[in-house]
C-alpha cells in the first residue's frame, strides 16, 4: 500500500520536505508519494509558520 501527501509549505522546511522527493531517499521506494492536488491526498502536511490570516487558505485546502 502507499499514502498520498500533498504538502502545504509557507516559507520554512520546504527545502527539506523537497529533499525527500529526490533519488537520495527515494520515498516512492517506501510507498509515499507527494501529489500536487489535495483532491488526490491520504495526508495533507501543513510546514512552516500559519498565520491567522492563512487559516481560511487551510480550511479551504482541508474541505476540498
């Protein structure tokens, strides 16, 4: 089996959460893949500082 995460990055640790997606650690090896549509996810992982400005940007990723 495998999991869909779609990644919601807003400044920080972006750089680091792209790493995974290259050949060094191979996720889709260990069944995790990184999908550009939240429509398409099992996860959505939230990184970096979340304003309350963002919190409607969320709730609107998080409900479709």
């Amino acid at each position: 089996t495998s999991i869909n995460i779609y990644c919601f990055t807003s400044g920080c640790c972006g750089n680091e959460i792209l790493a995974i997606l290259g050949p060094l650690y191979d996720s889709e090896r260990w069944g995790i893949n990184f999908v550009s549509s939240p429509e398409r996810a099992d996860v959505i992982m939230v990184s970096g500082t979340i304003t309350e400005k963002m919190k409607p940007i969320l709730e609107d990723l998080y409900n479709s």
